[in-house]
C-alpha cells in the first residue's frame, strides 16, 4: 500500500508494503526474502512480542542457529500459576528471514504485535492467554475456505501447490492480499475475537509510529489474515479505544533453543507444520529438491543396514514426479515422495518410512543461542556444567550409561539427579535407575525447549543447580504430607549428593516416622530409605543417620504387623500383601542378617495364627518362608488350604499368595503341582466358575514360557530329571471333549 496511513499528519507521504505471509512457510520465506531484496524498506516491522525489540539483535549473532524461540515470561506471577509464551522461528520461518534481513542491512528490526504483557494475562472468558502466534485460520479457518474455493480438500495441500512449491516467478503477496481481502469481507457480519482486534490495532499503532519517526519506506511482515486489516483506513482514535485499559502483567523475554519437533502440528503449536524436515528441505535445497530428499532418505535406510541401490532412487524420483503430474502439482510434495519412498526404497513396508518419517520429515533438530544471550543465574551454571562434564544437549533421546565408580560419570548422575529434584526432567532413568547390585545406571537423555521455563522457575531456589536443588529438597520436606514422601526425598537427596540439605531431611523423617503409628505407613516408607541405605555407599556418602531411621522402622514393622495384618478383608489383603513384599525384597536387598532374621521370625509368628490371616497372605509368608528354608511342612499346610472342607475362594486366595512368586516353584516340586491340579480338577462347577478370576489373574501373570513348561508338565504326569515313561493315554471322545475344549481355548484366549 501506499499513500497517506490514516491518522498520521498530512503532507507525510510515505510507501507501505505489507506482505502476508504464512508462519514457518519455506515458500513465502524465500518469496519474502526476494520482495525485501528489491523493495529495500527502511524499517522492517514484524509480528512479534514488542518486548523483544531489546533483544533483536541477538539474531545477527553467529552463535544463533535456529531453530530458536522467543519466550516470555511472568518472573513471579502472583497467582503462582505458570506464565510463558513462545514465538518460534525456523530457518524457514519467513519472519526470521525477516529480521536477518533487516540485521544485515543494517535497517531498523521491531515487533509489532499486541505486548506479551497483555497477552500473558488470561482473556475475561477464560479463555487461555494466546502468547504464541496465531494460526491463519483465525476465524472460520480462512485457509480452508480458500482451499476449498480452490477444489482442494486439504488446506495445507492447497497452500504447498500455490505458494510453498512456486519456482521463480511473480510476487505471491498481491494475490494473497486480494485473496484475504475478500473472504474478510464475505465474514463481516461475524463477529472477531476481542484478541485479535486488539491485536490488529496494536499493530496499526506501531506502523502510525514508525512513520512518524520519519521512515519512507516500511515493511511489515504479518500473517496473511491480518493483511487487510493493516492496509484499512482505521483512525487512530479507534485504535487508542480498543487499546485502552487492557490488563498486563510483568514480563521478561529472551532467547531459547527450539527444536523442529516442537514445530510440528503434533506438538500442540498454533502454527505448527506437520514436516519441519521437509520444509527445511524444500527452503534450503535451491534446485533438485526431489533428487536431494529421495537420496537422503537412502542415506537413512543404508545407515540401518537396509539394502537401497542409486537405481532405487532414480526409480522413486520417476513415481514421484510421475504422481505429481497425474495430479496436477507444480512440484512433487511430501506425499508423493512419501509414496514414492514406500513403494521403490521400503518395498512396501511401513517401519522404513516410519524411520524417515522421523528422521527427515520431522527432523530433530536442535537450535542454539550465544552466549551473551539473556539467562537466569540458574541456566548459566546448568549451561557450565554440561560442558564440564561433556553431556551436550540434544533433541534426539539417547541411551547414557554410566559407571558410578569413575568420577566423571558419578558427577553426571549427581546432576542429573539434582535436575530431577527441580522438575527438570532432561534426563529419565531406564527402568529402576539402577542396576541392583551394581555400579551402573542407564539414562535416557532428551532436551525439551520447556525446559529453559522450568530452569527459569527454579531460579526461584538458588542461582545453582546444587544450591537450588538443596533449597528445594528442605522445602519439600517441610510440606511433605506422607511418610513415603519424606524417605523418597531423603533418597534423592543421596542420589543427587546433596549433603547439606540431608540434615533437615532426615531430622523432618525422624519426627514423621516417630509419631506415625501407621504401619502401612511404615512400611511404604522403608524400601526407599533401604535403596537409598544400599547405594549410598556406592557414591561415597554419609549414610549413618539414615542406617539409624532404618534400624528404628525395622523395630517398628516387625512389632506393629501381627495386629495389623489380621482380620483383613479383600482389598486391605491385597494392599498389605505389595507392602510385605516390598519390605522383604527390601530387607533381602540390604543384606543385614540380623535384621533380616527379625522380619522372618515375625512372619513365623503370624503364621503361627492362621485363622485369624486373610488367605492372600496367609498363601504369601507361606512362600516366602519357604524360600528362605524356615518351613519343611509346605505340602501338608497346602493340602490343608485347598482341602475339601475349606472354601473354594480362600482356597484360591491362597493359592494366588503362595505363586506370586513366579512359577518356577511348581516347575521343580512335583508334589505342590499335583496338590495345586488336584484341587483344581476336583472343584465342583458353580465353584470353579467362582475361583476362575482369581486363578486367571495367577497363572496369568506367568511368562508365556513357564505357562506352556506347567501345562507340559501335568500333560506327561511325570518329575523332572526321571526317565520313567508317561502313562498311556486314555481313550478320549472327542465329541464330547469338543465343547470343553473349545470353552478352555477362549478363556486361555485362543481363537476357535
């Protein structure tokens, strides 16, 4: 546009040009790029948080690979809930070709969006505050609309064919306009959001300012939907109304590494596209993209050992193009090279394009800031210590393992461990975290742009990873509302090697523990503070306070569990039986044969009193028991929980407790396994009906293999390691075995 702006003074004359583009599209970023190039504007204005303008000029910076993002946030929002907001920018972002654009020839670089202030703070109807660029489809999907006009069923099909995959040739931005100009005006009658009045008026506000300033020749760069409101004759007075009174909150803005995952529509983002690889592709391979994509993703396949010839990529070239011309595509889009892929390169296989769907059409790339970037003292000392101990930062998850008896290695653990303690969680343990009994633990590694929020949120407890993480942990265990909440904490403390902050943990875990007359309580707590007791040495830490809670709960468990573990019903059964599991793994674990010989002979005095045991557990410390070689009447005390005269659903209970431990107990004692298939066979039907569930839930819990090594074994009716022949088999009528068989074959899940 050009000519006079409404509001300004007359006599100004000033050139305009406002170009409409689509958010991370590769195709209006190069078309941007050219227009810039030969409009030559003497201030470039972009939508974008104001509050950024100070910072801008990071972007010129060489340490500054996107993609990246700027982030604003509340410092200390009064309502304690989170306030953040992120404007991402790829390569291919045609805003950020924008600003280095503007860095480059040395021309003015502002945003001229509605502040961050104002749209960090939650709209009246509840509606959440809407930091991030808007998508074009601001109301009633405009983009759709177009594409729909246009024949497409696919609005982003239809933006790739018109703008993203145009070769050389005219300016898109004057069609665009036209376009826009229209549909706004098919959709006045319906009402706009109040945010995105006042988000077009802010950015009227900004271009009357600028020429104001005296600046000739202005582009502004917007989304495509916005367009015809900048180029409205909209007095400035009706700007000042809307804008007027507007609720905001303090906010701070920086720089953050971004990565193409979090482009993806998949990542919640407004703007998001589906391929952030495939854009990156298409805006940074100038000629031959379809060429160049198709021999990338045969890199791909033969870096898997996956057999893929230079004659497979001319092949897959030949559909794609083949593809695109059946369908009257400029260019061969994702969807064809995709095809292209699977039919010639994965032979029709769908887990090869999975791998290429993940490594180049998403694309884990990470972006990076300088140094001199804006950040909180925390982030500074994170940043430092990932360098001094050589854990770079990226977005694709890897496998970290790490020996704890050489120093590096146990620093990084410490870290890693304190992160966690910040809810920070860039690295997750593999399984337990630990390898029982070893010097190892498995880490899986992946950074998250989230996690410069979270960092920036913790600064709140000191300006370094351990002081923050020791603050926290203090905190956490004043408030800590459970017993096991207070051992979990004293566990991590160890693990993260925060000596300073154990003191007031342990001193916070002894009181809890000493007026807790909960013995369920008590015994949740123990296996962690056990763990910890255990590996604590392992880490070269002080684990003599924590030895002295261990001693006192084990005291504790071992007088309070006869009362409590009487009288249970169902579900309280069950309960206690997972907590009198975990203290004996516990116990077993720490290998004290002393305290260990207190919990078994405890589970010998409960015993001693069966009526009064729920059959669940009265099955389990049976076990139990016998594994550690306390019982030599097993058989006998089986035959009596599964006699006639008891009850088929205790009978069953029992037998539930007496084989979670695993199967291998039957495999290798021939008398409980006839007991067990005796019992079994003998129950009448309406009992047996009873006692499936809980049968099923047993035996099903079983590896497949142990399941076919029992059922192996009642078959030939034989001990292991005997050479006596089976006995000959019995006549069978299969005829009236039919229906039986076929009803045991559905519940073992077999289709029949």
């Amino acid at each position: 546009m050009a000519g006079l702006l409404p509001g300004l003074p007359g006599g100004l004359l000033s050139r305009v040009e406002v170009y409409g583009i689509r958010h991370h599209g590769p195709g209006s970023a190069r078309a941007l790029r050219g227009a810039l190039e030969e409009f030559k504007p003497d201030a470039v204005l972009i939508e974008g948080p104001p509050e950024a303008d100070p910072i801008v000029e990071l972007a010129g910076d060489p340490g500054m690979v996107p993609p990246v993002a700027l982030l604003a946030y509340s410092p200390a929002p009064r309502d304690g809930d989170r306030r953040a907001a992120f404007w991402p920018f790829a390569e291919f972002s045609p805003e950020w070709q924008a600003i280095r654009y503007g860095l480059g020839a040395g021309v003015p670089v502002r945003f001229c969006d509605l502040p961050a202030a104002h749209q960090l703070v939650p709209l009246p109807d509840g509606e959440p505050p809407d930091g991030e660029p808007a998508a074009e489809g601001v109301r009633a999907d405009p983009l759709g609309r177009l594409a729909e006009a246009a024949g497409y069923d696919d609005a982003e099909r239809w933006w790739d064919d018109v703008v993203e995959h145009r070769g050389a040739g005219p300016s898109p931005f004057p069609a665009i306009a036209d376009a826009m100009a229209e549909l706004r005006a098919r959709l006045a009658e319906e009402p706009a959001a109040p945010r995105e009045e006042q988000r077009e008026a802010h950015m009227r506000r900004t271009l009357r300012r600028t020429l104001k300033e005296g600046h000739e020749r202005v582009a502004v760069v917007c989304g495509a939907w916005h367009v015809p409101a900048l180029r409205a004759e909209v007095p400035a007075a009706h700007d000042d109304r809307t804008l007027r009174g507007l609720p905001k909150t303090k906010v701070a803005m920086t720089w953050v590494p971004w990565t193409h995952g979090r482009l993806a529509g998949r990542s919640g983002y407004g703007a998001g596209v589906r391929s952030p690889g495939w854009y990156h592709h298409l805006f940074t391979a100038r000629d031959r993209p379809v060429e160049r994509w198709l021999t990338a993703a045969a890199r791909v396949l033969r870096d898997e050992d996956l057999h893929v010839s230079s004659a497979h990529v001319i092949e897959a070239v030949r559909l794609a193009e083949a593809l695109a011309a059946l369908r009257g595509r400029p260019l061969a889009g994702l969807d064809e090279v995709t095809e292209a892929t699977r039919a010639v390169l994965c032979e029709g296989a769908d887990l090869p394009v999975e791998l290429i769907q993940k490594r180049l059409v998403v694309g884990e790339r990470l972006g990076a800031v300088p140094e001199r970037t804006p950040m909180v003292p925390l982030q500074r000392d994170l940043q430092a210590e990932q360098r001094r101990l050589r854990l770079k930062p990226s977005a694709l998850g890897r496998e970290l393992d790490l020996d704890l008896r050489k120093p590096t290695d146990l620093e990084r653990s410490r870290l890693l461990h304190r992160l966690r303690l910040l809810d920070v969680e860039w690295g997750a343990p593999a399984g337990t975290g630990r390898s029982k009994g070893t010097f190892r633990e498995t880490w899986t590694l992946a950074w998250r742009p989230e996690f410069d929020v979270e960092l920036i949120e913790a600064g709140a407890w000191g300006t370094t990873v351990r002081g923050a993480a020791t603050a926290r942990a203090r905190a956490v265990a004043e408030d800590a509302a459970a017993l096991s909440d207070l051992t979990s904490v004293a566990e991590r403390c160890l693990l993260a090697d925060l000596g300073d902050a154990l003191p007031a943990v342990m001193r916070a875990l002894a009181d809890r523990a000493a007026v807790d007359t909960d013995v369920a309580h008590l015994m949740a707590a123990m296996p962690a503070l056990v763990r910890a007791l255990r590996y604590g040495d392992v880490r070269g830490t002080s684990t003599g306070p924590l030895r002295t809670v261990v001693d006192g709960l084990v005291v504790r468990v071992c007088v309070g569990l006869p009362p409590a573990i009487t009288g249970l019903d169902d579900d309280a059964a069950r309960e206690f039986l997972a907590h009198v599991d975990a203290v004996h793994g516990a116990l077993s674990l720490l290998g004290d044969e002393g305290r260990l010989e207190r919990w078994r002979r405890t589970l010998e005095g409960v015993l001693a009193r069966p009526d009064a045991l729920h059959g669940l557990i009265e099955g389990r410390l049976t076990r139990l028991l016998l594994d550690a070689g306390r019982l030599h009447d097993v058989p006998a005390r089986m035959a009596r929980a599964v006699s006639a005269g008891t009850p088929p659903d205790r009978a069953a209970a029992w037998i539930e407790g007496f084989l979670s431990g695993g199967a291998l107990l039957l495999l290798h004692d021939e008398p409980l396994l006839r007991l067990v298939d005796a019992w079994i066979a003998g129950l009448p039907a309406g009992s047996f009906t009873d006692v499936l569930p809980l049968l099923r839930r047993t035996f099903g819990a079983y590896p497949a293999a142990e399941r076919r090594a029992i059922g192996d074994r009642l078959r030939r009716r034989t001990a292991p390691g005997t050479a006596s022949p089976p006995p000959p088999e019995e006549e069978i009528d299969d005829e009236r075995a039919a229906p039986a068989a076929a009803a045991a074959l559905q519940i073992l899940g077999w289709r029949t």
